[in-house]
C-alpha cells in the first residue's frame, strides 16, 4: 500500500524540473551544447576560502577530490574545440553549511568562446527572465526588467559599506567582514545587481582588464550571491603563478594545499580561445524566484533530511 | 573549547565574561572569500540583543549555564525564595532580577530559573498564569462590550487592561510573554 502523498516533496521536484527544463532549451536555443565532466577529479580548485571533499579508493589511498566546481575540466573542453558548452551538475564544498550552503549542490556553469564577459552577464540576465518565466506558468512571480543594475566593487563598498575599496583592499578579512555585514546584505534588494571590477587579488581564474582590475563579475538578489562569472584567463603562465600564490597562501593558513591541475595548465599553454564564462547556484535561483527563505526550502533532500 | 560550527539557536557563550545566548544566525560565504557566521546574540544578564559577527571556525567559550525548574515559595524583603522541588536546595532572587515576572508568582508557582555560574540570573514564568481582580471600577451591567477597556489591579499587584466586564474577584488568564490580559476564567 503506498504511503499517503508529501506534496511538499512533490511541489519542489515539480518546480525544480521546470527550471532544469527551462535553463536546458534556453542554452539549446542558443546554440550551446551540454557537457558532462567528472565528479572525482585531480585538483578540486585551489582559491584559499574553498574546502573539498577527499575522496580514497577501497585501499584507503587518496584518489582525488569532489570537484567544487566543474570550471577546469570545462576549460579543457575549449582547449579542444567546444566553444559553447553548459553544465548543470553538482559541486561539492566542505565546510559550508546554511541557510544559502550544502555541502552539495546544483550548479549552472557555462562557456562561450570568442566571447566576453559582457556577454555572459547578457547571458545570465536572460536566463534569469526565462526561467522565472518558464516558473510564472505556474503563477509564482514577475520577471525583472533588464539590463540589471551595475556597480563596482568600491561602488558597492562606497554606498552600502561607507568605505572606499582602496581602505580595505590590503586587509583581506576586513574586507569580507565589511562585505559580508554591510554591503551584500543590501546588494540587490528591488532587482538584481551586477557587481563588477574585483581588485587583482581577488581575480581568481579571471583575466585583468586594462584598468587592472580583475574581469569578474558577481550578480546579487535580495542579499545572495547568484553566480561568479570571469572573462576567462588564457595565459598559462599568468594561471600558474596564481595557482602557485594560492597554494603558498593555503600552506600559511593551514588549509589542505591541493595539486595543481597540471593537464588544465597544459591545455591552457596548448591554447583556449578568449572566453566568458559564468557558475550559477541553481538551488539558489529556484529559492530567490520562489520567494523561499533558504535552499533547503527547494530541495528533496538537504543534508539535514538526508 | 567550542567553534563556530557549534553555533544554533540557544547555544551560550561567553564574551568578555558574559554570557550570551544565540537568538539567530547565518553562515555567509561572500564570493571567493572568507567565512563568517552572522549572529544575533542575547546578553542573558541585561536581555539586550546585539549583532555579532564570527569568522568561521573562530574558538567560542561555552558559558557555563543551566536551567532548572524551580517551585516559589515566599517573599523574604526585597527577594523571592524558590525550590527545587527535587533537590531541595533553595535559592532567592531579588525584584529587580525579576522584574516584570515578580507579578507572575504565586504560591506554588513553577518557574524555569537561568543559572550563571551557579548563581541565578534570570526567570522564565509560565506561558500563562491565572490571577485573581482585586480591585478594580465596576462592570456595567449587560456590558460584554470590548471595545472599551479599564484597569485592573489583580493580586500580585499586576496591573491589566480588561474589558468591562470583569469585577472584583473574577479570575483572569494572562499571557506573561507580553503581560495582556487573554480571558476571564469561568469558575
């Protein structure tokens, strides 16, 4: 005898297969191809905040990492010729865990070549409409008008923060701390904000733009991080010192210091067209199109109900 | 010794020797950059809230407290004596520790009381008490009217805001989260 109906559970695998759904014929009708890349991978990412998951084979002998994103195996595939590709897949973090976290998640990653950052943001804007779209037929919301608002970093420490970045950009952990308590919480709070210009530190896998600062951006709804879009970094060398920096950086803090993923680094000196590129949280998305007041909200099985 | 993982609603801690007791909190992970815990945060001797933030994985000190239910027993000057109906053990609290929650006690009264340390720092009445008018201008009669409201002073020297209605020896529930009056009891 089947058990009666949870149409809680029910409502949330309904409206998350509506946005797979969606976010799949909006990169279909564009042109882009979906990929799939590995879970368990060499090098799981190497910026300093990021924990992953080890994982070992039945030995007891380290095997490699969750990834914490699917961004070098993607590049990789520019390396070789895709040059518009999408990913919607889990990625996997240590150590965060929240309203806005889960060790793991949906992530939306895509790449265009021969393409700017301008164009992911465009990209990124429209998909937002399409898939609150695609959730209206089901008599939820309102899609926001576009282009979203644009700030700078020191723009947005400047009117929500009452500081300017060139006060805070040398001491890395005041600068979060003022970000995380001041700015993000106020960052998109009508409609979504575009937050552009990260100081070179905080670059990341992004090129420099010809003002020096790093062409990354990041979109912010009511308080939450959205996605972490580049344009793309493509000079080996330069990604090398990075990784090299972030791995003394991860030794002095005491974190796990993760290889180098040495075959990106090839395929990067091999050749990888300027490219766009943009990492979405699509649980994330789901909570802040539905009005929910956490992730866990919109997901079958959270950790917590694991 | 504690961290920030071990931070949920109700945890107490210890800053700069007080404690406090997490009302709410939020991870926040902001872009590519450090963790912090965000925290709502209650000084248990004062009841102020003040916002806190922690970097993540900061050490936390645990603030030695407990709570145990305790009987009242009787006044004593300016205090108010309370058992552990278990143990025995007897412990007062003065008025102004109590507050507002000196007009809740009666005898027999069972209270949950916040110990710091081992000494007693704050009190949480039940939810609803029921206390007897003492005095108060009398009811019109036929008037089950609402609308209007007076004062009424019950036996713990309470004072409410009642409908017309109530007189004198009536017995009312009163919600002692905010102090109102909720009904009059039959008897």
């Amino acid at each position: 005898m089947a058990a009666p109906a949870d149409p809680a559970v029910l409502q949330v695998l309904a409206l998350r297969a509506v946005a797979h759904r969606s976010i799949r014929r909006f990169f279909e009708e564009r042109d882009f191809v979906e990929v799939e890349t590995p879970a368990i991978v060499p090098s799981p990412g190497l910026d300093v905040h990021l924990a992953a998951f080890e994982v070992r084979n039945p030995k007891g002998e380290p095997a490699g990492w969750l990834a914490t994103s699917p961004e070098y195996q993607m590049k990789r595939l520019l390396s070789a010729g895709a040059e518009r590709i999408f990913q919607l897949g889990r990625s996997y973090r240590a150590d965060e865990h929240g309203r806005h976290h889960e060790r793991e998640f949906t992530m939306l990653e895509w790449y265009r070549a021969d393409s700017t950052s301008d164009d992911v943001i465009r990209d990124t804007e429209e998909l937002v409409a399409f898939v609150a779209n695609a959730l209206t037929e089901k008599g939820e919301l309102s899609p926001f008008s576009v282009p979203w608002q644009r700030l700078t970093v020191d723009e947005a420490l400047q009117v929500h923060g009452d500081v300017a970045l060139d006060a805070v950009i040398h001491d890395e952990e005041r600068f979060f701390r003022v970000w995380a308590e001041e700015v993000q919480p106020r960052l998109g709070n009508e409609r979504p904000v575009i937050v552009t210009d990260w100081p070179s530190s905080m670059a990341s896998l992004a090129r420099l733009k010809p003002n020096g600062m790093a062409d990354r951006f990041e979109a912010f709804f009511r308080g939450v991080e959205l996605c972490n879009g580049f344009g793309e970094l493509t000079d080996a060398a330069e990604q090398r010192r990075r990784f090299e920096r972030d791995q003394a950086d991860r030794q002095a803090a005491g974190a796990p210091v993760y290889p180098i993923d040495e075959r990106f680094l090839d395929d990067l000196e091999r050749g990888m067209p300027e490219s766009g590129g943009n990492a979405l949280g699509v649980d994330r998305l789901l909570m802040l199109l539905l009005g929910a007041d956490s992730i866990q909200a919109v997901m079958p099985f959270p950790e917590e109900r694991l | 010794m504690a961290d920030t993982s071990d931070i949920k609603k109700g945890f107490k801690m210890l800053i700069d020797g007080v404690p406090f007791a997490v009302v709410d909190h939020q991870f926040v992970k902001p872009g590519k950059g450090q963790a912090f815990v965000r925290t709502r945060i209650k000084n248990m001797m004062t009841g102020a809230v003040i916002d806190r933030t922690f970097k993540s994985g900061e050490k936390l000190e645990k603030a030695d407290t407990e709570e145990r239910t305790m009987q009242y027993l009787y006044p004593e000057g300016d205090a108010r004596v309370f058992m552990d109906t278990r143990s025995y053990e007897q412990i007062s609290l003065s008025n102004e520790q109590l507050g507002d929650n000196v007009h809740y006690l009666l005898d027999g009264t069972e209270v949950d009381i916040m110990l710091f340390e081992g000494r007693p720092i704050g009190v949480t009445p039940p939810t609803f008490v029921e206390l007897l008018v003492t005095e108060t201008e009398p009811g019109f009669k036929g008037d089950t009217s609402s609308n209007t409201t007076k004062p009424a002073t019950c036996e713990t020297d309470l004072v409410v805001n009642v409908p017309l209605f109530v007189n004198a020896g009536d017995k009312l529930k009163i919600d002692t989260r905010t102090g109102d009056y909720v009904e009059r009891v039959k008897r």
